[in-house]
C-alpha cells in the first residue's frame, strides 16, 4: 500500500524529533517499523528535510517486490549519486575499485578493479569491505532504505555488516513492515547487536489516536472546527491509518457528518492496494479473507471456516497482515474500509450463498445475535427474515435498557429502500416512542418527516408520530417552534387517543419553554391530567405525572416535594421508570436553579440509576450537564472549564441542549477576563435566540451579560440587555428563576439613572418570590437591595443588606456568590469609613483567588491598593526559575488568548509598564520569542 506522501503530517512529533536527531549523531542506526500505509515514508522525509547541513549527504534506496531481486540493488541505487563528494581516486582506499562493475556512473572516480578472486566469499566480503569503504568516504552521510521487508538476502547480509561496524560519519535508516517479511526473523540477523559507539533507535509506528485523526483530516480539509461525531467516525473507519485517512478524506463528497463516511464505498486506491495484497495469497487463504468480509465484523475461526473459510488460510492471512487477531479469540480486518473493498469484490452470487451460510451458523448459537442475523438476512435477500430479526433485535435492545442500539437498528431498516410499506408504520412508530429518549435526533427528524409525508399512517398513527416528531424537535433539537407546531398538529390528529393527548399537553405545560404566561401553561397541565386520568396508560400516567412534579418544582412550589414523592421509580415496567428517570433529572434541574443543592443531589443519584437501568441517554445527559451548573454555583471551579467543554463535545448533533454548558464556560471567561468568549458562550446559552430557548437558563445568561457589560464598562448596554431580560421575566411570572439575573439587573438600572425602576424590580421580586421554596431567590433579593441602597448612597442599608446577602450564599452554598456579596458589603463600609473595609476585602480577594476567579480578585486587590494596602501574590517556587508565578501565569493565560497589554491591564487593573515586565519574563521564562508562541497555562 503506497501512495504519495501526504503533504502534512500529525501525530509524530516524538518520532520525527527521535530520528531527526539520530540521523545528525552518526554512527547510528535506525529501524522504522510499521504496516502498511502507516507513514513511515512521510516521517523519513518529514525528518530528512530537517537536515539543513549542506555537507551531508542523503542517499535514498528503495527495496521492491520483485521475483528475482537484484543482489545490493537497493544499496546501488542509493550510490549512484555520490560522484559530486568522491575525493581523488588516488585519495579513495583501492578496495573501493571493486564496485566500478556495479556502479558504471562512478567508474571515472573509482580506483582500477582488484583482480577476482576465487572464492566467491571472499569476493563477496571484498564487495561489502568497498561499499563500506566508499560510504566511510562519502561522510556524513545518512543512507536511507525503504521497504526493507522485500529485501533479497543479499542486501540484508550487506546492512548487517554495515551496522555491525558503521562508518563513523554514518547514519543508516531502514523501513520496513514485520507482517510482510518472508520468514519471520529478525531484519538484522539473531547476531547483530547494539555496538557500544553506535546510537541505535528503534521507532515502530501506531496507528493515529482520534486527536491525531483530527489534525490530519483538519489539514487536508483546511479545517480546525470538525464535529468530533465526524472525527469519531472517521477513526473508527480507518483505524487511524493515515494513508486510509488521507485516502477517505480526499473521496469525501465535501459533507463532513458521519452519515456521509458510512455511505461512501473504499477509496480506489485503498480498493487496488487491498486488491494487490490479495493477489499474493493462497485460495485457502482467499477464502478466509472473504469469509471475514462477509462477517463484517470479528469472527471466530469456527464461524469464519463455517461461512466459507479454511483454517490453514486464516493462519497465512494473519501472518500476511491482511487479516488481524482481535480480543477474545476473533479474528477480522484492521480497519472498517479494507473489509468494504474485499467485500466490494465478491461477487453477488458468492456474497449471497456467504451470506445465507452466515445466517444458518449464527441461527444454531444458543443465544443467536439477532442484529447480525437481521443483516445477513437482508443481504441474503431473504425480506422476512430480516424484518423478523431486526423487530427483535431493537425489542431486546430497548428491554434491556440500550435504547441507542433500539433507535439505530430501526433507522437503518427504515432507511432502506427494500424495506415492506406493511413493515414501515409500526417500525415508524416505535422509532418514534424510543427516540424522544435519546440523545441523536437528525436522522430520527429525516425519517419521521419522510414517514409523515409518505401518507399511508392511519389517523391515530399519523398523531402519534407527529407528537413524537415534535417532541424530538423541541427537546433533543432545540427548535422549540418547530417542535410546539409539530404538537399542535397532531393534539388535532389525536382526538380519538387521550392518552396520547395527555402526553402532548403535558409537554407543552413545561413553562421553561415559550412566551407563554405561567397561567397558560397551568391550563394546559389541567388538560393532560383531565385526559389522563380517562386512559389506561401506566406509562402516560407516569409522563403526565413526571411533568406535574417538574411544573411544581421548577416554579419553586411548596408542593413540589410530595408530588415528587409520588414518581413510580419502582414500577415492573421498564417505560415507567424511564419516565421517573426524566422526572428526576427535571427534579435536579429545578433544585439546582433555586438553590437546593442537597435535595439536588439525591434527585441526581436517583436519575441517574434510573437512566442507566432503563437506556434514558437523554434525561442522563441533562443531569450531567446540569451538574455542571451546579458545581459552579457551589464552587466545584477545578478542572471545571475541561468538564464542561467535554460535555459540549459531546453535544454536537444537538448544541442547543448544552445551554448549561455554555452558561458555565461564559460564567468562568468572565471570571477570568476573557470578556469576548464570555459573550459568544452567552449567545449560545440562549441569548442569540431567547424565545426558543430554555426560559431559566436564558434569564440566567442575561444576568451574566449584563455582568459583562458592566465590567467593561458599557452602562447603554447593560440597561439594555437588563431591560429586555426583565420583560422576559415578567412576561412569564416565574420569578424565582431570576436569581442570577435580578442584582445584576438592579446594579445596571440604578447606575444608569432608572432608579424607579431598578426599585419597581426589587419590590416585583420580592412578591414574585414570597411564599416559594427557593433559598437562591432570597439571596439574590438580599444583593438586589443591597445594590440599590449602594446606588443610592444609603451606604449602611447597603452595608447591611450586602451582609445579609453574604451569609445567604454561605449557607447555600454559593462561594462566588458570597465573595461577591462580600466585596459590595466592603466598598460600603469604605464609603461609611469604617476601619474594618481592609478586612472586608481582604475575604473575597482570597475566595475569588481560591475559585481562580482572577478578575475579581485583582479587582479587589486594586481597592486594596487604593486605600494603600499591599497584597503580595505567591511568587514561583524557588529553584524552579522556569515555573510561572500565579500573577505570570494569569498574564500568560490573557497572552495566549491574543489579548494586548492593555486589555490585559484593564482585566488585570495593572499598570500597562507592569504588564509589559510581565509578557518579557513570561517569554523568558517560556523560552520562546514571540507572543504567539504562548500556549494557554494548564
């Protein structure tokens, strides 16, 4: 398998840096091992192209898969084009005369020929003594040998003599592949050994991790934003082979999603390598090799030989490199793609009667693998029995709690063309039942729609997949007016099934989502349970039931615990508990916003066990995700920032349900000063789209925007943004959700001379909140209060209130919070010119920078200043001259992020000088030249 190196490579910067350096440190010796079409030519180059030295020679010989190899070809070849750095012929030592035969082009600049000798060994060792000679000559030199395993004996016996006493300016390189070697020895003989003087390195080559798959793929498509799912894919299928990569990223049609890897076929040339290896096989070993293809997966050596295979021919395909052993005794292709072009080149017939066999081997298991039975089955042609196994399979899938498996076997069988009209609704329906549970949605959107508008559902049918379809659209695809139109729709269609009805009221009872009023939503709550309560449905009941808890305790209702009590986490049915699973991590969610950590936490121990036992991915990674939330709000700031980013990842078919996520990330960059990415994780926390987004969380981004607005001192667009949030907030009557919104809103209204209004705010939230469960809501009116007093000049009542704020936090707990409740308690005591503000601020200084809130911190350390007191930063440890200091590192942090001094002064409330002394040692300290250069701390 070879092609024409890629013009970038990733993923060896360690290799490259091992054989860059052997190769400038002769005698040495290099092996470079690896399969085939793993980059071993792309690092040879890569490395020779380091060589800047204009007195070293490269000579480059290529062994090839000849029958009749040409004895010390490889080498020749290599010194052909030495003539150029050959001293005198009189200067050249005379054994060297014995290759003018062998190397014509060098017979003017060669000593005259030594007679022959006798015996062809000792002619034979004359031969070597010259070329070693003329290679001692030639130095430095690096002497490079491709594709070693194909090598004659001849040229092998010549490198062993030549490692086993190297010219001193010397470098040798050889590549070569162990599965393609004729006999399984090693390359350099049993006898050949480190010699003392020598440097000997051996780099044997893996396969490309996902991150290494994702530069290089990144590098061809001139891309540094694919979706990880592509990435994802993309590893899979090719294994991490770069030529595969490179191969499959050069066929892609310009889609880089992973449906479009699964419908593409193998690459042409991956095709004629595949091909190529096949040709030097046995039919024994053919045989087993498309057995293997036909499997599509890791097989056995009995079902292998059972389908068509030969155990003798298994053994050479493995010894060939062109089948792998794989964990628990089963045996398959290295990468998805190489069994595709074998597969591809059976013909028909042939694939049939394989697949036919396949089925009778795997239907006499004692516990047959239905899914792969559905797959033969539909590739042997046989529609009923591919219809039978793949309805099993998703049914045991999804009794067996793996609802990701259920969805994807049913949407492979929806997507075929060959599937029955009869066999399309109840696989309709059912895929829709088990998607609203999942996490993928665009494939289940795609179908549904195609389903919807194929026509043949009846009524009932038709509602029911229409109500799914919008739910999959509003929850797992975010787009809430799509969803709610889809629901309305088919509430018209489903006249006839309340129970169904029940759910699609329900649904839209959830006062998180819309414009609507609080009231509405209660109406439209009033309705599903009147509805409910005429069907027998245990499991629509458990989902009306589930929605009411979460109505009750998202709206910080005192009753939300006793109807939580009523949840039926211990039902038989597994449907019923996936319903409480949903509650709970609804429950968790609420808890979360209104400040009720510990409830939270049992909400989350108890969803979680629910989720894994009953395959609900998606309620399990709304808990992770709101778990996120919470850690920040109580504090859990280490190793925060890479958790959440994590989860994003994760979310990349469906972004808009990791609103916490991205609220987080915003709410850590504006602790940290990273005002634009703070902004742009707003947005997308909801700001960009807030009427179709989730209501608390799109409250809670606006009071972080504001924030943001206020510290770089934009006062216009605080008010502005607060009074669009405000509107919000009123609009739908569940003040409680305001916690996070409302001080930031008072703070922006009142600086910016809307005094009544900022005070009509505090008293509005103070009703809104009175009589509700939501310790998070009384703190925050404490801090709302506190900053309209301070606005206000009324620096005692601000004093007072800002206390009382502090010690809410604390007892939440919610240390950011506190720390800054407590720095506004400071800056009023400084204004009354109490002698205790120097305390005061010494206390949220020291939280914030224990939080690593470092903007805040040096905001506080700045008023310390101000009023002349100094507080040191812990300096670097000393003997470590190389290790950043916490103030260097915040500088490098703000560097890295390509911010200029004086941005960073004012993050950092630093002189612009200051910061200046800081990027040099920062530089100095990094060891690199240019800004650029500074990568972002740990």
């Amino acid at each position: 398998m070879s092609s024409e190196p890629s013009p970038v490579m990733v993923g060896r910067a360690g290799e490259l840096r091992a054989l860059a350096d052997a190769m400038c440190r002769p005698p040495a010796v290099v092996l470079v091992e690896g399969e085939a079409g793993i980059g071993k030519t792309r690092l040879l180059r890569a490395a020779l192209a380091r060589l800047t030295a204009q007195d070293r020679a490269v000579l480059l010989g290529h062994c090839h898969q000849l029958r009749e190899p040409f004895p010390y070809g490889p080498v020749f070849e290599a010194l052909r084009d030495v003539a150029g750095r050959l001293p005198g012929a009189g200067e050249l030592n005379p054994v060297t005369g014995a290759l003018r035969g062998h190397l014509p082009e060098l017979a003017g600049a060669l000593p005259p020929a030594p007679q022959p000798l006798d015996d062809p060994r000792a002619e034979r060792h004359r031969m070597f003594r010259a070329i070693r000679a003329l290679l001692a000559a030639v130095g430095p030199a690096v002497l490079a040998i491709e594709d070693l395993h194909w090598a004659d004996d001849g040229t092998l016996d010549l490198l062993r003599f030549l490692t086993g006493q190297p010219p001193a300016g010397l470098a040798m390189v050889v590549t070569y592949r162990r599965e393609d070697q004729a006999v399984a020895r090693p390359l350099l003989g049993r006898a050949y050994r480190h010699q003392p003087d020598t440097s000997t390195v051996v780099l044997p080559l893996a396969p490309l991790d996902a991150s290494g798959v994702a530069g290089l793929a990144g590098a061809l498509l001139e891309r540094s934003d694919l979706p990880p799912a592509f990435v994802a894919r993309l590893h899979e299928r090719t294994a991490g082979i770069p030529f595969v990569v490179e191969e499959v990223v050069r066929s892609l049609p310009g889609v880089q999603e992973p449906d479009a890897l699964d419908r593409m076929k193998a690459p042409l040339l991956l095709r004629e390598a595949m091909a190529d290896r096949m040709a030097g096989l046995s039919a024994a070993a053919v045989a087993a090799v498309r057995a293997a293809a036909v499997l599509c997966r890791p097989a056995t050596e009995r079902l292998i030989t059972e389908v068509g295979g030969d155990p003798a021919g298994l053994g050479e395909a493995l010894r060939a490199g062109v089948l792998h052993e794989h964990p628990g005794g089963r045996y398959g292709f290295r990468h998805a793609l190489a069994q595709q072009a074998v597969y591809d080149a059976i013909s028909g017939p042939e694939r049939r009667s394989a697949h036919e066999r396949a089925m009778a081997a795997l239907g006499a298991m004692d516990s047959p693998p239905l899914v792969q039975l559905a797959f033969h089955a539909r590739h042997a042609g046989d529609t009923g029995a591919w219809l039978r196994h793949g309805t099993a399979a998703a049914e045991q899938a999804a009794a067996l709690g793996d609802t990701a498996l259920a969805v994807e076997v049913i949407e492979g069988m929806l997507e075929d063309p060959g599937l029955p009209g009869a066999g399309r609704a109840p696989l309709a329906l059912r895929l829709g039942r088990l998607a609203v549970t999942g996490l993928s949605h665009q494939r289940v959107v795609r179908l549904l729609r195609h389903v919807l508008r194929e026509g043949f559902l009846p009524d009932g049918a038709r509602g029911e997949a229409r109500l799914n379809l919008g739910v999959v659209l509003s929850n797992q695809g975010g787009d809430t007016a799509a969803g709610r139109s889809e629901i309305m729709a088919a509430l018209a269609e489903l006249t006839g099934r309340p129970a169904l009805a029940a759910r699609g009221w329900a649904g839209l009872a959830m006062p998180g989502w819309g414009t609507e009023p609080l009231a509405r939503h209660r109406e439209w709550m009033a309705r599903a349970e009147a509805l409910v309560a005429t069907a027998d449905s245990p499991e629509v009941a458990a989902a009306v039931l589930a929605n009411r808890a979460s109505f009750e305790m998202i709206i910080g209702s005192p009753d939300a615990f006793a109807v939580a009590a009523r949840l039926p986490a211990g039902h038989p049915c597994t449907e019923v508990r996936r319903e409480a699973a949903r509650a709970y991590c609804n429950l968790h969610d609420s808890a979360t916003s209104l400040g009720l950590y510990r409830e939270a936490e049992r909400f989350a121990e108890r969803g979680r066990r629910l989720a894994a036992e009953t395959g609900a991915r998606y309620p399990a990674y709304l808990l992770d995700v709101s778990t996120v939330r919470r850690d920040w709000l109580t504090g859990r700031w280490a190793g925060l920032r890479a958790r959440a980013a994590a989860l994003g990842e994760l979310a990349t078919e469906t972004p808009l349900i990791a609103v916490d996520v991205w609220l987080v990330l915003g709410l850590l960059a504006m602790a940290t000063g990273e005002w634009d990415e703070a902004a742009a994780h707003f947005q997308a926390a909801g700001l960009d789209a807030p009427d179709d987004r989730y209501v608390p969380i799109v409250l809670a981004a606006a009071g972080g925007m504001v924030d943001l607005h206020l510290a770089r001192g934009a006062l216009d667009a605080a008010v502005a943004e607060a009074e669009r949030a405000v509107a919000r907030l009123r609009r739908k009557g569940v003040w409680v959700w305001g916690a996070q919104l409302v001080p930031a809103a008072v703070t922006a209204l009142a600086w910016g001379g809307r005094t009544a209004a900022a005070a009509e705010l505090v008293d509005d939230y103070a009703r809104g909140i009175a009589g509700r469960t939501a310790p998070a809501a009384g703190a925050a009116l404490e801090a709302a209060r506190g900053a309209l007093a301070a606005a206000g000049r009324r620096h005692a009542d601000a004093a007072a209130h800002f206390a009382r704020a502090r010690a809410a936090y604390d007892a939440l707990p919610q240390p950011y919070a506190a720390a800054r409740a407590g720095e506004g308690e400071a800056r009023a005591r400084l204004a009354l010119g109490d002698g205790g503000a120097v305390r005061a601020f010494r206390e949220p200084a020291e939280r914030f920078a224990e939080l690593g809130a470092t903007h805040d911190a040096a905001r506080c350390r700045r008023a310390l200043r101000d009023i002349g007191v100094e507080v040191p930063l812990p300096r670097g440890r000393r003997g470590e001259p190389h290790v950043l200091s916490r103030r260097e590192t915040e500088v490098a942090r703000l560097v890295a992020l390509g911010r200029t001094n004086r941005e960073i002064a004012d993050v950092l409330f630093l002189s612009t000088r200051t910061v200046e002394s800081h990027v040099a040692t920062v530089l100095r300290k990094l060891g690199v030249r240019s800004r650029t250069q500074v990568a972002p701390p740990a």
